[in-house]
C-alpha cells in the first residue's frame, strides 16, 4: 500500500488537533464510581502534555502519533526526497476480496427445475424461486400483458439467480421448441437477477426469417444496456423488459405475413439484399414504349424541317425576257418611265390617297 506524504501529515495533524481537543474537553481525572459489590475502579487520567510539547507540535517538530509510525517510516517521511512509504500489508491487515465470491456457480435446485424446463409457462414472467416481490411481480406480469396486447411478439422472462448456471442440457431454444411452438410470435428470455449481462435470448422461426440478424443482435444489446443504468436488481430487470418491449414492437413492421411459403419468403430476402433500382428502372415498359416513339417522331419531323429548308435556299428563279418596244434602245419591264401624279398640286402627297387615272404615260 502506498500513500503520499502530503496525505499522512494531514492524517496525523487531524490526529493532534483531535487529541487536543479531547484534552482540553475532558477532565484531567474522572471519578472511582464503587460498584454495588463493593469494588472500586482505579481512576482513568489521560496523558498531560507540558508548554515544550505545544511548541514543538507549533512549529511542526513533533506530529502526534508518529510514535507509532516505526522508525522506518518517519525517516521516509522527514527525507527530503519525494518517495512514497511502503507499508506492509501484513501489517496493515489489509483483507482482498476477490472479484468472484468462492460460490460461483450455483445450482438450481432440483425442485425449481420442473417449473423451468418440464412444464409450459403459466404467466409472462416465470419465477418458482421467488426472486422478486409480490408486488415487483405483478408489476412485470401486468407490463408483459399489456405488451402482448398491443403487440403481436410475446415476450416471456425466465427469472433466475445472477449466480446460477443453465443445466447444459437446457437453453432458450429448447424450451421455445417444446412449449412455444403454438404460441405464434414469441421471444423468450433467460434472465439472471442482478446481471443484465449474462442473459439469453430466442425468437420463434417468423421473426428469425422476417427480422435481420443485427437488428435482433442490436436490440438484446441495447435491452443489456438499459439494465446496466440501474444498480438495483429489480429496478434493473424492468430497465430490459421496457427497452426490450420497444425493440419487439419495431420488429412487427419487418414480419412476413403468415401463410407464406419458402420459396417466396426466399425471393423476397434475395429482393431486399439486391440494390435499389433507378427511376429509370421503376418506369413500366409501356410507358417506355410511349417515350420511345415519340421521340423518335419528333427526330424525323426535325430532319424533315431541316431538309426542307436546305431545298429552299438552294432553289433557281428564271424569269424570262419582257417583249415590248424599246426605250432609248433598251428593253424595259411595266412601269419603266412612268410618272406617278397627284390630283391637287397644293396638298402634301401624304394626305392624298386617291391617285391620278393615267398615272403611267409612255415617253
């Protein structure tokens, strides 16, 4: 064992200040009472200490108790430097307990073991050893009953000391198999009072093929966890069932529904592990068809536009040459050296609308 210098001198200064008191406090003498036989007792006097011993305690050369302490120890304690004292424990008495108490394991008794493996449960909590209370009983058995209510898991809870081992022989499983076969939806659960930790858990086989493996790992983990919040046995066990009972009611949403056969149950797990298809995958092929022709009518009315419009820029006009007279030996088309006139001279041409008869004159 090893303690700190600065440790031990407060515990001695306590020591000193605490006998002072007891000094100054109590008389120096107490009086013989004579018992009813006629003996007397000899006077108890506590130690006087003289004005050198109060100033020597003053000014830190004298600690109270350091009589005791071994002329090893009050050398390591007055050296200058920083060591720790080293105290046998031998002498100190110091008792270790180990971390497992020499009873572990412990047996279930053979009267109990009927009740657990040998015969089907007549309640949601199974207690023949009565580790809980009365009232922490019915507290657990009316939770259980309302989950069932509301829930299509059953949740049944095995009770047994935090001490006790499982006969090899027995497990959740078994007992699922042999009395919960006709029981639909159940989750049976092998609880040590006062560890969480050790517990065991099964599900019947629609939730082992509807509920993912770490989702029924995750939910026993987190059900452990709960209980580990508490520190006291009961309170630790409803910790579970509660957290437990949440898990239960999100497991229903991933339940197949009943009466399916196994090989559907076996597509639909390959489906769920498969990636999720695209927006494009998801679109129904008649509805692709659709797409697909129009878009294929749009290209070509598109190529028939262009087409068209290439032709056009590419076509020739010809016109042929105007037969007529001559003017100043040249041929002309109509209306060459025509004089267009106006009815009134004074009136701008922008207001007269009406033209001229014989607006056009040959020259």
């Amino acid at each position: 064992m090893h303690l700190s210098k600065s440790l031990l001198l407060s515990l001695l200064s306590f020591l000193g200040i605490f006998y002072s008191w007891a000094q100054d406090e109590v008389e120096p003498s107490l009086p013989s009472p004579e018992l009813e036989n006629g003996l007397q007792l000899e006077p108890l006097t506590l130690p006087e200490r003289n004005a050198e011993d109060w100033e020597a305690m003053k000014n830190g050369s004298l600690i109270p108790g350091s009589s005791l302490m071994g002329r090893l120890a009050l050398e390591q304690l007055f050296s200058t430097k920083d060591e720790r004292i080293i105290f046998e424990t031998a002498k100190l008495e110091i008792i270790q307990q180990s971390d497992e108490d020499e009873s572990w394991p412990v047996a279930i008794d053979d009267e109990f073991t009927g009740v657990y493996f040998e015969e089907p449960a007549d309640s949601f909590v199974i207690d023949p050893q009565g580790l809980l209370t009365e009232r922490d009983l019915l507290s657990q058995n009316g939770f259980l009953e309302q989950h069932a209510n509301d829930s299509v898991i059953d949740l049944y809870v095995y009770l047994f000391e935090g001490k006790q081992d499982i006969p090899s022989k027995e497990s959740p499983y078994s007992v699922l198999r042999n009395f919960f076969r006709e029981r639909g939806d159940v989750a049976i659960v092998f609880y040590h009072l006062g560890r969480p930790d050790r517990t065991q858990l099964a599900y019947s086989a629609r939730i082992h093929r509807g509920v993912s493996t770490e989702d029924r790992q995750q939910a026993l983990k987190l059900s452990k966890e709960a209980a580990g919040e508490k520190s006291e046995g009961a309170s630790q066990l409803e910790s579970f069932v509660i957290e437990m009972s949440r898990r239960l009611y999100v497991m229903e949403k991933d339940l197949p529904p009943v009466g399916m056969s196994d090989e559907y149950l076996q597509q639909l797990a390959t489906a769920q592990s498969e990636p999720e298809p695209t927006l494009w995958e998801r679109i129904p092929e008649g509805v692709k068809t659709l797409f697909a022709t129009l878009g294929l009518t749009s290209l070509l009315i598109a190529v028939g536009i262009l087409c068209h419009r290439a032709m056009e820029k590419r076509r020739v006009y010809l016109f042929p040459d105007a037969e007529g007279p001559s003017i100043l030996d040249a041929p002309h088309a109509a209306g060459v050296g025509g004089v267009l006139s106006y009815a009134s001279a004074l009136n701008p041409p922008s207001e007269q609308k009406e033209k001229s008869g014989d607006f056009l004159q040959e020259l």
